[in-house]
C-alpha cells in the first residue's frame, strides 16, 4: 500500500545522469513506489512532454502532443530543439521556461530559474525551483 501522507509525487533518483522511480526497498511497503513532495517527477515529465509543434525547417502539419492534453498546453517544446542541434541557447531557455511557468500556474512550484550550457554537442539545463517545502535543483542533459 503507498502511504500518500509521505508527498504527492512520485519520488525519482538520478542514476548516470537519467532518472529512473524511487522504489522501497524493505519493510512493509517493499517494491511501492517512494512519495515525495520535491515535484521532480512533475518537473521531469513536463519538459520532456511534447508540447505541439512543428520539426525544424519542416512544412508539415504539427506534430507531438501528449494525447490526454486536448488544449495542446501542456509540455514544452524541447523535443524540437534535440532534433534540431543548430537550436541556439535562447531557444532552449525559452522553451523550458514554458515548462517552469505551467509548473507555477499548476502551484507544483512556486518560482524557477534555468540556465543552461553547452558541451560537446550536449545540452546541459540547470533548473532550479522552489517548492511549498523546499529548494530543489534538477539537471537535463540532452
């Protein structure tokens, strides 16, 4: 049984830089999943969400959309920019701004910052956050 008094979200590690769920690993809630209220979950999964949107120097109809967002609101646009490796730092800025600001509007945080740096053809974003709780900080690589 999960114990929802422990947090609303579901609880995710960093394991060689990808994020995999935090599982309990003894006791009674054994193999359940870790509750928290650090909002990663919903940090990570909002960004990588794919927010409608047309690829790169394509004509063709807008693709991506998370199927249950019916608004075409939710998620960002990064999926375009890892396709496209000539997306300047404005451009990634720009789109996970989005992102931090529906996380705002949806109260899963209440204020955020991004930076972000490039390194052999990767993108590294630093997203810092304030939560009702705490100050966090996730870090994309792509």
């Amino acid at each position: 049984m999960i114990d929802l008094k422990s947090g609303k979200d579901l609880n995710l590690v960093s394991v060689n830089g990808k994020f995999d769920l935090d599982l309990i690993k003894s006791g009674p809630g054994k193999g359940n999943f870790r509750l928290t209220n650090n909002a990663r979950h919903a940090v990570v999964t909002t960004m990588f969400s794919w927010k409608r949107g047309r690829r790169p120097g394509k004509n063709s109809p807008l693709e991506g959309g998370w199927y249950y967002d019916a608004s075409g609101r939710r998620g960002t646009r990064l999926w375009t920019i890892i396709l496209d490796r000539s997306s300047t730092r404005s451009e990634l800025l720009s789109s996970v701004e989005d992102g931090g600001q529906q996380l705002v509007d949806s109260k899963w945080i209440t204020k955020f910052s991004c930076d972000a740096t490039k390194t052999n053809g990767r993108w590294r974003v630093r997203f810092d956050y304030q939560t009702p709780d705490a100050s966090e900080t996730t870090e994309l690589v792509f």
